[in-house]
C-alpha cells in the first residue's frame, strides 16, 4: 500500500484505527515531494519541520480521542496565495520572494484547527495572472502526466502536486478557473464553490468580487469533506455568507435518478479536441444510464464571457496590486530614490513580471477617463447578463455539465508568446466567476494520452448537488484513480 | 474597429500605475494591448440597453456590526516586513515638499 496515493477518506480511516500514524504519513509524503517534486517543480517551499510537528500534535490528539476530524493528521499543500504565519507566501512573484506574513488567513486558521497537517505551498502563476504556470516568477510547474506539458494554472502547483501524490489534498484558489483548468489537466477533483461561501481573509487578492478559495482533491467525496472544513462565514470577511456549512457527505450518496442535467450548448462548438468532446459525450451517457434527465440549455452571453471577465479582472487588479509599493512588506528597491514615487517605480518595475505588469496597465487603461463606459461599466452591465444566463438555465435544470478546456494540456512554451491565446483557454471557466456560481472539475477521460476534465455547475450556494452528482459518476467510473507514473 | 495604444498613451498607464518602464517595453506592450482591446470591442455586439450594472456579488447586503476596540497587531511585529523603520514607523523618503 502507498500511503500517499491514499484519499482522504482512506487515510483518515487507518489513522483513526491506529494503522499507520501521521508522522508515517507526512515522512512518506515528504520523502515523495523530496524524491518526484524536482521532476514535477509544484512546490515553492516545502515545510519539513513544520509538518512533522504538526503531525506529531495530531498524533497526539488521535491517541487521546479528542476533537478528531476527517482532516486530523491528514499532509496537505496550500497555494502560495493564501497567508501562512511564519512561512513565506510568495504569489510566486518576485516583489514577495521573501515576504513572510505575520498572521494566518482563515483557511489557514480552520485546517489547522482541524487538524489537517501543511507540508509546503505550491506555485502558481505570479498573483494568479495565468493559465499554465509558466508566469511564476520563480520556475515553471510540469504535468504529471507528461513533463513537457503545462499543468494548468494558475493553481498549477496545487493541481500537479495532487496529481503527482505529493499530498493526500491541495489548497487552491480559483479567479477565472485557476482551480478548475489545472484540475481538468492534471486529472483531479476541485471546486470552485460560490462566491461568499469561503472566506477570503489572508487570500492575497487578484479580484475581489471572483476570487473563491477552493480545495483539489483524488475525488468528490474529499472535496465535499475539504470544504466543509473551511467554509462559513467569517467576521473578518463581510462578503461570506452566514448560512450554516451543509454537511455535504452525509447527503452524498443520494440517487440522481430523475434529476434534471443542462447541456448548455454554446459549450460545444468548433475548435474542440475530439477526443475531449467524445469523453464528454460519454460522460453525458452516462449520467443518462444512471437515470438523469438531459436537456439542452442556452447561456447565449457564453461568448461574452471572456471579454467580461478579463476586463473586470485587470480592472480589480490594478486596484488590488496598488498594496505592493516596497514602503510596507516585500521587495523594495529605493537606490538613489529622491522621492516615495521612485520607491514605487523601481520595486514595481523591478517586483513584478510582464503579465502582471500588462494586466495591471490595462486595468488602468479600462478604467481610466474617456474608456470608463465603454469597458468597465459595459462588461458589469454584460456581467448582468451573465448571471441572468445561469439564472434561466437553472429554472429548467437542476446542474450543468460542461468541458473546462476546449484541449487537454498544451506544452510548455506553446502559448507564452501570445497572451491573447493564452487567454482564450479559460473560455469555459471564466464565466461562472463573474456570475458567482459555484462548479467542480472532474478527471472524465483522455485524449492523446492526457487528462480530459468536465465541470458540473450548479446554482448559487447548492454545492451539494454538486458533490452528490459528481459523486455518482465517481461510483460508477474509474477516471478519477488513474495516477501518472512518476 | 481596430484600435491602436500607442506608446504615449502605454507610458501614461505605466504611470498611473507607478510602474516605471522603457521605451522597449512600451513598444512591445503597445503592439499585444492593441490586439487585446481590440478583441475586447466585441462587448459592442452586445444590445445593454437598460441593463443595470453589476456593481456587487449576489449576497450584497450591509454588514453592521459594534465598533468594539480590540487588541491589533503588536507595532514590532507588523513593523519586521517593513523595508525600513524608525521609532515604530514605516520610514519613506519625502512624500510632500522640500526637504
């Protein structure tokens, strides 16, 4: 038995019987990140000796009984986004290479409560600018499955490192598909839950009103017992919700017989691999042998979406990446300074990579005077659409089935040239952030020999519809086990 | 409609931002913002007329709470990620006037 390719149900069972420990665990994880991550390069600080402690306690707490969750002493990775007390949180940008917060984000907070143990933080495209990892600062992420591949972004780390068993389950977080993209390429579970659901304190913002923390995972079950660790809501977030966390595995099992599953067909036009359409295709009978209703549905602002989203997205974010100025925490860069405007000038110019820089000047650009109406203030009003899109589909039908990427995996380089291609590849996932639904991403086939991922999305707040669906074609498929041999 | 940014209008974003750059990099942005925009136009195609703005998340609502003074964090503390301090203060060169 190899511990790390465990679940988190299976791992959780044999600590709590006393099988195995999680100091046995976490040695085994930490030997394998030692051993596969130079390969794979997910990991932008592993935390040895953090984790072993934190193994030990939760040893500890199993041996006494006391307050024991699914998560205790369970090895887990966190994207380098999400504030870590004394461990460098690096956005994999330079202008936070050596940045090391002071305080724990709630997340960070409620998994340790749990007693979930953190092995290392994971890279990621700098800041969340990315859909393959390639625009960390620091090196770029491969694909378990093929090292010439890109592994999705922008939580390329967290997914690779999912994929590649380099943790029992990832942290990642999702602005425009930066969960759900790489879970598709890297053949993992994660979701995106509803905006609100999670809390963002200590999230290092891209864009506000999109970025939702969400966890990777082997299948649906674990995703549902993630998240109902470190949902609710949070006085330190005003936007999270206050309804009550669901228990989301008690209900997991239930029947999808008779429930109503959307095909929205704006998903499915020309420029789709084959061999991701005919996996969805199959993916689609299935949920029909298991007693679904399928019905075609319209979200006829889908083309919109991208448009939308990045403008919206370069417009937060120019805001957002306002803090990082070199007077407060970080990089800064003051030689021969006459005045804090060159502080800010040359830690900038010095801090950040080029598609930082590019988001954050066109962000500038859209809001700016004359150009106001015409981007920002008509892709809100496009947004609205957006979310009456979702909002029409979901009086017919109960879920939504789509593919998250056009293609599985491209390689590495394939895109870097041309940022507008490298945007074209969230078409598909970009559009459920803007309208605040919630969708997870699951291993469904491949093509080529590489992973295809579908997405279920579902209504605002019903993640248990979506745990429950995904759940079901877990049972009857074995997608979600297969592991790249590395 | 095919928009050109020209490299003026690149240095004047930069700007905006407090970011400094060259003149070759203001070349090569302003080639990749024009393909950019002009992709982005194709939000005209669509009919807006009396359509309000999303300005917020679903669950918009006022979050109202007692303004109650609790412990923050401690001023050493907060003050280890500054570049430079003195006396328990972010130090900077000079924001406003002479010297």
């Amino acid at each position: 038995m190899q511990l790390t390719n465990l679940t988190i149900q299976e791992a959780s069972e044999l600590l709590k019987t006393k099988k195995i420990s999680s100091v046995e665990l976490t040695k085994e994880t930490l030997k394998r990140i030692h051993d596969v991550d130079k390969k794979v390069k997910s990991y932008v600080t592993v935390t040895d000796d953090l984790a072993l402690k934190q193994a030990k306690q939760a040893d500890e707490r199993i041996a006494k009984g006391e307050n024991i969750t699914p998560l205790t002493g369970i090895p887990f990775a966190m994207k380098d986004c999400i504030s870590t007390r004394d461990v460098k949180t690096t956005c994999s940008s330079k202008i936070l290479e050596n940045y090391v917060p002071q305080y724990n984000a709630t997340v960070t907070n409620k998994l340790a409560d749990a007693g979930a143990v953190l092995v290392g933080k994971t890279n990621m495209d700098e800041f969340g600018m990315g859909s393959s990892c390639e625009n960390s600062a620091f090196f770029n992420t491969h694909n378990p499955w093929n090292l010439n591949h890109v592994p999705g972004g922008s939580s390329g780390g967290s997914a690779a490192a999912m994929s590649a068993s380099l943790a029992t389950f990832t942290i990642g977080e999702d602005t425009g598909g930066s969960v759900r993209m790489p879970a598709g390429f890297c053949n993992v579970t994660g979701i995106k839950p509803t905006y609100g659901r999670v809390s963002r304190y200590g999230l290092i913002s891209l864009v506000s009103s999109f970025d939702c923390i969400g966890p990777m995972t082997r299948d649906a079950y674990d995703c549902a017992t993630v998240l109902e660790a470190i949902a609710g809501h949070d006085e330190k977030d005003s936007t999270t919700y206050n309804s009550a966390v669901p228990n989301y595995t008690k209900n997991i099992n239930k029947s999808v017989k008779g429930m109503k599953l959307g095909i929205p067909k704006e998903y499915f036009v020309a420029g789709m691999e084959a061999g991701v359409e005919s996996s969805i295709q199959e993916a689609i009978r299935t949920y029909e042998k298991l007693g679904m209703e399928i019905h075609e549905v319209s979200l006829p602002t889908t083309q919109y979406g991208l448009p939308v989203y990045y403008l919206l997205l370069f417009a937060e974010a120019s805001s957002n990446l306002a803090r990082f100025d070199g007077t407060r925490f970080g990089l800064s860069k003051s030689e021969n300074a006459k005045d804090v405007i060159d502080i800010y000038l040359q830690t900038r110019r010095e801090g950040f990579g080029d598609e930082v820089k590019r988001r954050i000047m066109l962000g500038a650009y859209a809001l700016s005077a004359g150009y106001y109406d015409a981007y920002y203030l008509k892709a809100q009003k496009v947004r609205t659409l957006l979310r009456r899109d979702f909002e029409t589909a979901f009086s017919k039908v109960d879920i939504l089935l789509a593919p998250t990427c056009p293609t599985t995996a491209f390689k590495l380089g394939e895109k870097t040239s041309d940022p507008l291609e490298m945007y074209l590849s969230d078409i598909y996932v970009v559009a459920t952030n803007p309208a605040g639904v919630p969708a997870m991403a699951l291993p469904c086939g491949f093509s080529n020999d590489m992973p295809v991922g579908m997405q279920l999305i579902g209504k605002h707040l019903d993640e248990q519809t979506i745990f429950q669906v995904g759940h079901a074609y877990q049972q009857v498929t074995d997608w979600h086990k297969q592991l790249p041999l590395i | 409609m095919t928009q050109t940014i020209d490299t003026k209008t690149i240095k004047h974003v930069a700007n905006l931002v407090r970011l400094g750059i060259s003149e070759e990099e203001a070349q090569k942005f302003s080639g990749q913002f024009s393909a950019i925009i002009d992709y982005f136009n194709m939000l005209n195609e669509v009919d807006t007329e009396n359509v309000i703005p999303a300005s917020d998340v679903a669950n918009a609502e006022n979050v109202l709470r007692e303004d109650v003074v609790k412990p923050s964090m401690d001023r050493e503390e907060f003050l280890k990620n500054a570049p430079q301090s003195e006396r328990g203060y972010v130090k900077v060169p000079t924001v406003l006037g002479e010297e």
